[in-house]
C-alpha cells in the first residue's frame, strides 16, 4: 500500500525564485544537441538545480531523477520552460515515475507543434517584416526594434515557466487521487505518441530501382515499401534497435556509429 | 577595400557570440538583421550592414530550424554578405549569393556536430546514473564551447585570408557525403526511441504504440498534435474503466465484509 502512495517525505520545496531560475536556465535546453535524443542532455542540465533541491540527500532519488530526464526529447524553445515548469511541480510532490515521463513524452510534440507555429511562423515573420522595411532604407531603427523585441521575448521564458509549474500543482491533486491509475493511462498516452513519433521522426526512403524491362523500373520504395505500410521501415528499424537495446545489452554508441556509417555508405551507394 | 586582421579578429569574436546563440537559440542576434548590422559595424560602415540585415533577413525568412532541422546557416550568410559587399563593392542583393557557399558550409558542420554529439550521451547516461551532477554540467555544456569554436574559426578563415580555399572546399564536397549526413541526421532518433521503448513499453503498451504509429501515417497534418490527441482519448477510456472497476471492487469487497458480519451473527441459528 505504501508504494502505491506518493512519496512525500524528505522532498524539498520549490520556491518561486527556483522556478524562475529555472525558465532562465531553459536556455540550455540545446546546449548538447544530437540526434540520437535531441535535446534531452540540455533538458537535464537545465532541471539540474530544481532536481538537486527536491531530493537533497536522496542521491538515488536525483539519479534515478537524472536518468529518466535523459530520454529523448525535442521541443519548441519557448515551449521547454511550460514543460520544465510542469515537470517541475510533479517531481516535487512526488508523483509516480511512470506518470511524470509519460506525460513528458506525450506534452513535448504537440508543444513543439504550437510553440513553432507561433514562435517561427508568426512571430518572426511579422517582427521580420516589419523590422527589414526599415532597416532596407538604413534605418538602425530596424535591426534595434528586432533586438529587443527578442530580448523581451527571452526573459517571457520566466512567466511561461511559473504557468507550466501552476498548472503542473493544480493537477496533483487530481492526480493524487488515482496515482495508479492515472500513471497507467499516463503510460498510455505516452506510448500513443511514441508510436506517432518514430512515424514522423525517423526518415528512411530507399532510392534504388529495378529495371524489369527495357524503358520500364519499380521503385523499390513507392512501388513495395509504401504498399505494405507507409513508414514501415522506420517502424522495423527502430523495433530492431529497441531488440539490440534490450534484448542483447547492445551500447547505444555502437548503434550510433553503425547508423551513421551505413547512412554514408548507403548513400554513396545511392540506395538511400 | 580589404578586411584588416583587427576587424577579421573582431568578426570572428561576434560570430562565436552569435554561434553560441543560433546553438541555443537565446536571444535571435543570430539573425541576418543583427549578424549583418554589427559586422557593418565592425567594417565601419554600419549603413551597408543594416540594408544587408533587412534583405538577408528577408531572404533568410522562411529557413528555420524547426523540429531539429538546419537551414543553410544564418550567420555566415549575415557575416559573409556584409564582409563581400565591402570588399568587392557589389550591390549587399548579389552579395547574399554569393555569400551562399559558407552558409552551406556551416550548416553541414552544424548537421556534422549533431550526428557526433550523439556519442556524448553514453558518457551522461552514466553520470546521471551516479548523480554526478558536476561532472554532467561539464560534459552537456562541451558541445557549446566545441560549436562556438568551431565559428570563431570557420568566420575568421573566411572573412580573413583564406576565403578562396574554403569557397572551393564547399564546391568540392562530394553530394553523397552531404546527402549521407542528412540521411544519419534523419535515422539517428531510432536510436534514442529505441531507448526510450527500452524503458517505458511493456507488452499491454505496444497496442496503444501501434496505435499512435498509424494514426501518424495516415493523418497528415503539420504536427503531432492529432496523435496526441487520440492518445488522451485511449488514455481516458482506460482511466474511466480501471476507476469504475476499483469502485466496483470497493463496493464488492464492503458487501462482502458486511455479509460476513451478518454470516456471524447468524452463525448461531
């Protein structure tokens, strides 16, 4: 009974200094970009000294803390304080491993979708536009408005942070009814996503046509693949990683470089 | 006019800045509007370096690195339109193209870095799995200073001394390389899903992952949204049916207690 229950005891608290620390250090959140897991090692740097402050002395708690942050995560930038926030107020009050990661993992897409239309694709065409007519005639006015309208937008990463940890506290209570339950449907979510992920993330296209006739090729790709199942080599790529992964203990790193040499080696082939 | 060794200096100074910047996307002076502007004013002539910030910026409006794709690199474009308008007096419009070359290049080093960084991770992994937060502070901030270097240096060969050698270096790249970093940089996340399904899937799960994936396929639409969506909808069905049958079972269990209280009082009939 007693694991099925939040633990709370022993956790430190977060003040409103510490949430605001951390929507400044949300900056780091590309600071070791990769595209193995994107931008998960800045994610953890940057919840570092919130996690440091939550679990004090409990140094298995801050590794196993560590350890589930560093998982692959690829966000809006102005989105990641939102989610740090979040994560922030569950670590805090405790909630189920299980809970935090999967609703981690099913927040950070669509937050990425929403952050980038309104960052990239609003934002910065209309201070863009605006700013370049002026600047077009010479006018410093241009490059000056365009540089603090980006630093105003820098420090909003503090307020977006403290939404993210007010929303994240209001839900626990929710959640604290129903721990269980609720990481079982967490999990869900985030497997849901997952599955959606690999489909839109990982990109092979095979290049290579057989000819069968004179004049006349197939496609290995339009003409197999895609009429099996679209993406389906993705999908049987990253199954056949997860398989070395978990089955055989093979190490990451060597699945890295293997990756990478058979993507040059391929494409110098000209099948990819 | 010629670039002189304090301005190249000073130039490469701003572009580790900005290349710091553009790498942890902080404050946008990464943009050709700013890169142009104070390159402008390092040659000392600000004027050609704001008109050079509007129209590069322009120019540069629909390439942004979203969802972890790199567009031709905004800060040698700025950098380089700026230094070849001065130093070749062509009008900062065609300069833009002919500064194009070094953009590349940049970004292929960018696309080169983030494939490499990948095999940081293992060494974090077992940080973290120590709690050693100092030590993984170092490591996670090393590829910064790894990218900052690397544009003080690639901005100073080209704005300083060696520009014809390394437009030609561009011209040169074979396309199965570039095409072959492009395809690693659009394989790799199997890597880091791979490892994720290493922690988180469980055999109950893999529906809900078959679900999502083809929901993904079939559904096109600029984000992930959709998914995410049906994913709460599977989410809340299960939640509503585990809390109706926990109810149940509570109230099952208390029936239960009270029958057996009255099995023992009856027990004496």
């Amino acid at each position: 009974m007693a694991s099925n229950a939040p633990e709370n005891k022993g956790r430190g608290k977060l003040t409103k200094r510490d949430i605001s620390r951390l929507g400044l250090r949300s900056i780091f959140n590309q600071s070791a970009m990769n595209y193995e897991r994107m931008q998960a090692d800045g994610w953890t740097l940057a919840m570092i000294p919130a996690l440091k402050k939550i679990y004090k002395d409990d140094k298995e708690g801050l590794a196993n803390a560590m350890g589930a942050n560093l998982q692959f995560i690829n966000t809006n930038n102005y989105a990641a304080p939102l989610l740090l926030g979040l994560e922030a107020s569950l670590e805090e009050h405790g909630e189920k491993r299980s809970t935090i990661d999967g609703l981690r993992i099913a927040l950070f897409g669509p937050l990425a979708g929403i952050g980038d239309a309104i960052t990239w694709f609003t934002i910065l065409p209309i201070v863009a536009g605006i700013t370049a007519s002026f600047a077009k005639q010479g006018s410093i006015l241009g490059p000056l408005v365009f540089f603090l309208v980006y630093v105003a937008l820098f420090f909003a990463r503090i307020p977006i942070a403290q939404l993210g940890y007010n929303a994240g506290t209001k839900a626990i209570s929710k959640i604290r009814e129903n721990s269980a339950i609720v990481s079982h449907a967490a999990s869900i979510l985030g497997c849901t996503v997952i599955g959606g992920l690999i489909a839109t993330y990982v990109q092979i296209t095979v290049k290579t046509k057989i000819p069968v006739s004179a004049g006349h090729t197939i496609s290995i790709q339009t003409q197999f693949f895609d009429r099996i199942f679209p993406n389906i080599l993705p999908l049987g790529y990253t199954f056949l990683l997860y398989w070395l992964l978990k089955k055989k203990n093979v190490s990451p790193v060597v699945l890295i470089l293997a990756t990478f040499v058979l993507a040059i080696a391929l494409s110098w082939l000209g099948v990819l | 006019m010629s670039v002189t060794l304090m301005q190249g200096l000073l130039i490469a100074l701003f572009a580790i800045i900005a290349g710091i910047d553009f790498w942890l996307e902080g404050f946008y002076i990464f943009r050709p509007m700013i890169v142009c502007t104070v390159t402008g004013a390092i040659l000392g002539n600000l004027t050609l370096g704001i008109i050079a910030g509007g129209l590069t910026e322009l120019a540069f409006a629909g390439l942004t690195p979203v969802g972890g794709t790199q567009p031709p690199n905004p800060i040698m474009a700025g950098v380089m339109t700026v230094v070849l308008a001065y130093t070749t007096g062509k009008t900062p419009a065609t300069a833009i193209g002919l500064a194009l070359p070094f953009s590349v290049l940049m970004q292929y080093i960018i696309l080169f870095y983030y494939s490499a960084f990948s095999v940081l991770t293992k060494k974090l992994d077992t940080y973290a799995a120590n709690g050693e937060t100092k030590k993984f502070t170092r490591l996670a901030l090393l590829p910064t200073w790894i990218v900052a270097l690397s544009y003080g240096l690639i901005a100073f060969l080209c704005v300083y001394g060696a520009q014809e050698p390394m437009r030609a270096l561009v011209n040169s790249m074979p396309t199965w390389l570039s095409h072959g970093f492009e395809i690693a940089g659009s394989i790799l996340p199997a890597v880091g899903f791979g490892l994720l399904l290493k922690s988180m899937l469980k055999a109950e799960y893999v529906p809900y992952l078959l679900l999502g994936f083809t929901a993904a396929c079939f559904i096109k639409f600029g984000n992930l949204m959709p998914v995410a969506v049906i994913g709460v909808a599977l989410a809340f069905i299960e939640y509503y049916h585990n809390k109706r049958s926990m109810d149940n079972e509570k109230k099952i269990k208390t029936m239960i207690d009270n029958a057996g209280g009255n099995g023992d009082d009856s027990d004496g009939i």
